[in-house]
C-alpha cells in the first residue's frame, strides 16, 4: 500500500481503532515479503598471495557485476596463508566491487592452526550466520577445522550454533545455504560429520548448496537439492579434478528454484607459488 497524507488523515480521522488497522496493515505487508526473483554469484577459493592475484580478483570482480548480480556468496580461502596484509586486501577487492560479499572461512584463511583472528577482524561475525535476501535466507557456515585440509570434523560451535538458530528460521522459505568444506555425499575432502550438518539443516526448504575447497565441479543430490563444489577461482593455485577452467557461478534464484551456469574467466599465465601448505 502507498501512503499518502489524505490516506494517514482519513485513518487518523475514523477513530484510533482504525488507525491500527491501517498501519498494522502496513507492519504486515514489510513481515510477508514474498520470495523475488534476482541474480546472485558464487565464488569459491581465491587463494589471495600476491599483488597479481589482486589485479586479477578485480577483473573476476567487474566480471561478476556484468550480470548485475545482487550479491556474491564467497565459499571460503579467501587467501592462501591469512596473514593480516591478505585478508585486508581481499577486504578492500571486495568494498571496490560495490558487491555485498558474504564470505565463510577455509582452512587456508587461518593463521595457524587455532587462530583465524585476522579472518574475524576484517571479516566480523562472519564465521556462522544468515542473512535474507528478497524473501529469500542465505545460512553461512563454518565448515573449517583450523588449518587441516582432509580428515576434518565440523566444530561442536557450528553444530551447537545450527541448533540454536535453525528452528528460528522460516521453513518454508526457500534458502540456500554456503560452506568452504563440501556436504555433498561422496566428494573429496568431505568432513567426517558432515552428516550431522544436514540433520540439522533437514527442515528447512534449501534450493541450493554451494561448497568450496575441492577445486573442481560437483553437483550431489542432498536433502531434495542440488550440493555443489567449483573450479577454483585463484590466479596461482590449479583445480583438484585437472580441469583448467577457472570461474564462479552465476545463479538466477526464481520460482522454480536455483539456475546455476558457470562463467569462466581467463587466466594469465603466472609462476606458480611456493607454498609450504597441503595442496588444498
């Protein structure tokens, strides 16, 4: 409903009883957003280690709002060692872009094996979080087990903080949800109690899940819905499946659910790093 003065007078005028009615009204219609459609992004590993990288993430970022994407979903190794000089460059890619960047943490956003603190000072209350979205909820989660790449298990906060907040949620809204480890059944480097994330995440209406640190491209039937891992989107780092694509995905949320196309972007050819991490 538009309001206008004669329209807020005519209900002042009827008697206050009225007048709740009208801008209860009004309260009703901001609560029951039904779902829009838009066009979002998904980028996964960036793996952030050097000024060229940079040059090259603005690229992939200006790419990126050619599609007019609402907003990019980030699924985590925003860097590659998480030192503070990285992550506050990622930081500013992301501001420059004039996207809304939503990031979870990787394993490699990590300083060392207990501590993400420059993840979480440049990157506040990112760590396990919701957001909505044109009647849509977005669920971030960390999937991460400090600096371990294989063999993990999600932490007791993240399996403590999905049930606390998921009976809070809407369950018939559609939702999608994004996590650095893959949930889908089957994909490498699957943590070891992935289960126990989906069990929670049961009741709500998920239309897509998108998973990073795999570099390369799934997609796993899970809860009714699509689980997806990507190619990698890193100047300096190669795909785990030996694709050669780099990219993210484009995503048209809508109606009928999540329509995902991946857009590759090219790559400049780059002396591959020295770094001493695991090869994921």
């Amino acid at each position: 409903m538009t309001w206008t003065r004669r329209k807020a007078l005519r209900c002042l005028c009827a008697g206050g009883w009225m007048a709740a009615q009208c801008f209860s009204t009004r309260v009703e219609a901001r609560e029951v957003d039904p779902p829009g459609a838009f066009t979002f992004a998904v980028i996964n590993d960036l793996h952030y280690i050097s000024p060229a990288c940079g040059k090259f993430l603005r690229g992939v970022f200006a790419r990126i709002n050619e599609f007019k994407t609402e907003l990019c979903l980030v699924a985590g190794d925003l860097t590659e060692f998480g030192r503070r000089e990285d992550l506050a460059a990622v930081r500013r890619i992301f501001d420059e872009s004039g996207l809304r960047c939503y990031p979870v943490i990787g394993n490699h956003d990590y300083t060392s094996a207990g501590s993400a603190r420059y993840y979480k000072y440049f990157f506040p209350r990112r760590l396990n979080y919701h957001f909505q979205h044109r009647g849509w909820q977005f669920v971030g989660l960390d999937t991460s087990e400090g600096l371990k790449y294989e063999n993990t298990r999600v932490s007791e906060e993240t399996l403590l903080w999905l049930k606390r907040q998921v009976p809070r949620l809407s369950p018939t809204a559609p939702t999608v949800v994004f996590t650095h480890f893959p949930l889908g059944p089957g994909v490498r480097y699957r943590p070891q109690n992935a289960d126990a994330v989906l069990e929670h995440l049961n009741g709500l209406n998920i239309k897509a899940i998108f998973c990073g640190h795999f570099h390369g491209y799934t997609r796993k039937t899970v809860l009714g819905t699509t689980a997806y891992t990507n190619r990698c989107c890193a100047l300096q780092r190669n795909n785990h499946d030996r694709s050669r694509e780099k990219g993210f995905f484009v995503c048209e949320a809508g109606p009928e659910g999540v329509g995902v196309k991946f857009v590759e972007v090219p790559v400049p050819p780059v002396p591959q790093s020295n770094s001493t991490r695991k090869p994921s």
